[in-house]
C-alpha cells in the first residue's frame, strides 16, 4: 500500500492550491481518507476527511468553507481543494488511509492510520 501526495507549492495569501493523493495497493479498499498538516515547529493536525463510499466529510473548523474534500474512485485518487489560502495554512500537507470505521473521534485522530503519504509542502506568502 503506497500514497502518494502532490500539488503542493507556493501560493500568495487568498490564493487557491489542489492537493491529490494517489493510491496504489489497497489503501482506498478501507473507507476512509483523510488529510492533515504539520507547520514548522507544530505538531501535526487533523484537516479534512472523507469516507470513500458516500458522502461523508468532516473538516477543521479553521478550513471549513475554504477547504473541499473530495475522491475520484477511478483514479482512486483523493483531493484536497483549498482556497483563501492564509498564511496560517503553510505546512507540510500529508494524506493518510487504512482506517476503515467511520468513527468520532477515531477519523480525526493521527494514530488511527497506518498509511501515510510523504507529505507535499505548501508555502502561502503575504
């Protein structure tokens, strides 16, 4: 099972970035994924999530309304669409997979997942 994160990049504050994660294996075959971040000198956070069947997503409440998750099961391929990007958002974005229940606060918690992607840099400047 691999996952590989991209679309990350330097962007100007209220500036928009698409984040993908590619699966291979069976890392999608579970229910659920999810995307979280770690800031320079900062522990790493839950962001957004969204169950691979259906339409369940849930986010942090600091990107609710800027940030959109979504999944093409196609490309088993999941995104990360954000938007009024602010400088608070830099840091390294990672795509996490595996869990398989749709469970508070079990899909917002890091140590749920045990695949991860390598993490793709975004960088918002004033």
């Amino acid at each position: 099972v691999q996952l590989q994160a991209s679309g990350g990049g330097s962007v100007q504050a209220g500036g928009s970035l698409r984040l993908s994660c590619a699966a291979s294996g069976r890392a999608f075959g579970s229910s659920v994924m999810a995307w979280f971040r770690q800031a320079p000198g900062k522990e790493r956070e839950f962001v957004a999530v969204i169950r691979w069947t259906g339409n369940l997503t849930w986010y942090e409440d600091d990107v609710k309304g800027r940030f959109t998750i979504s999944r093409d099961n196609a490309k088993n391929t999941g995104y990360l669409q954000m938007n009024s990007l602010k400088l608070e958002d830099t840091a390294v974005y990672y795509c996490a997979s595996g869990l398989s229940q749709w469970r508070l606060p079990d899909i917002v918690s890091i140590t749920e997942y045990p695949y991860w992607g390598q993490g793709t840099l975004v960088t918002v400047s004033s």
